[in-house]
C-alpha cells in the first residue's frame, strides 16, 4: 500500500487546567499536559480517574466546566464533534461503534467520506487502501456482524485513520482480546503511526501495551494528574505504584 497517501502532520495538543463536574462529584480537577506531533502519550489510572472523562472532553462530547483544549495553538472549545473530526480530532471507543448491517469495505469506506469529506471514489480508494495495510482485504465485502473480536477492533482502527487524523485518541484498543489479538493490533498501531505520521493519546488497562507503545505517560488519580514522565519513570514512580500498578508492577 501507498501509505504516504495517507500521511498527514501530526498535531500538537494542549489542555490548560481542565474541569469537568457532574453534580457534586469533580471528574477532572485542573489536569494539563500536552502531546507533540507525531508523540504517543500513554494515559493511565484505576476506574473512575477520569480518563473517559478526558476523551469526551478532548473529542467534545461533553463540555469541560474549565480550561481550554488547543490544537497547534489555536482553541477547539467551541467546535462540536464533527468540526473537531473534520481538523482532524478522532477517536476510537472501548465499547466498539461499527455499523454491523454494513461491510468492512463499507464502514471504512464511510468514516473516510464523512470526516474528511473526499469524494466516494476517492474514500474507496482510501478505505482499501487502509483495509490492505490492516490485513483486511480478503474480507472486505464481508458484513462486520460476526467477525471475531480482534478483526472488530481492527476494522474500528482503519475506520478511525480513514479519517486521516492529526490526533487520533485510542480508547482500550486491546479492550476483550486474547494475548495474541492484543499483540497483533499493538503490531498495527506501532505500524501505522509510524508510516502516517499522526500525534496519538492512548487510554489502556494492559500496561504491556502502554508501555511498549508510549513516548511518555501520564497517571491519573480521582481527575487528577499524579505523575507524567517515560515509560521507565512512571514504572517506578511511587504515586502511580500507590495508585494504579501495585507493588508488583
């Protein structure tokens, strides 16, 4: 495949002092960090630090009560979802969002046309394209409904990078897979970024697969951040062994 079809500039991402509150219970509490183009930020924590909560805000699902998201400068608060996917801001989910009726060719097909609003020839060519570089091509006509759970999340990643993202925000891509179905689609993130070029947040329990993929990662802790640094550093990092890995870790 001509990957450098797809490539794009990677975006540079910047949160200042996000709130986000739901009643009486505060999900994020003045987090900021930033991600450089092309890096991996791997974001860590237990349920409830706030990490979906980040997403939603990052992609505008929900509206934080404070601070401000940037992209390469210039702030993204007021954009609803589709103005942020058509800059390129898009996102995978834990709980896939395929369209099950349709064909693998199809929901990559239709993610290229609407996020990046290129012609249908042109989506075609994308969205097969990407289905070859995923190892995708032999079940291309295939409806998604029934493919194995692996496949599934495969699809979802080429339906999120037919978008020909500048950011692109992973959430749980190993999510239900066996070993080897969580190091195959490890295999395919590292691949594509690498070819591509697009900055990448990855939210993720199996902290395998953070840090094998992160430049740098940042821990979480009831919305709030308790320590940012490599890989390395957050494995030994006595806050997030306290909050998050446990003294095996």
């Amino acid at each position: 495949m001509a990957e450098d079809a797809l490539a794009v500039s990677g975006a540079r991402l910047e949160l200042d002092g996000l709130r986000v509150r739901f009643g009486g219970v505060t999900a994020l509490d003045d987090v900021s960090l930033s991600a450089s183009p092309g890096e991996i930020v791997g974001i860590i924590g237990p349920n409830g630090a706030g990490k979906t909560t980040l997403f939603n805000c990052i992609s505008g699902t929900i509206r934080q009560d404070e601070g401000t998201i940037r992209l390469d400068g210039k702030p993204v608060d007021a954009l609803p979802p589709y103005r942020r996917a058509r800059i390129g801001l898009t996102r995978t989910f834990q709980n896939l969002a395929l369209l099950d009726g349709l064909s693998v060719l199809d929901n990559v097909r239709l993610a290229a046309e609407q996020a990046a609003r290129r012609s249908a020839a042109s989506a075609r060519t994308d969205a097969a394209r990407l289905l070859d570089a995923f190892g995708l091509s032999a079940i291309a006509g295939g409806r998604v409904r029934g493919l194995p759970m692996g496949t599934r999340r495969k699809v979802e990643l080429a339906r999120a990078i037919a978008g020909r993202p500048r950011l692109l925000l992973l959430d749980e891509p190993t999510a239900g897979l066996s070993d080897i179905e969580a190091a195959d689609v490890v295999a395919v993130i590292r691949r594509q970024h690498e070819a591509l070029g697009f900055t990448t947040l990855l939210v993720e329990h199996q902290m395998p697969v953070v840090m094998s993929l992160s430049d740098r990662v940042v821990a979480l802790d009831f919305g709030r951040t308790i320590a940012e640094g490599t890989p390395a550093e957050i494995r030994r990092h006595p806050a997030v062994l306290s909050a998050y890995l446990g003294s095996a870790a």
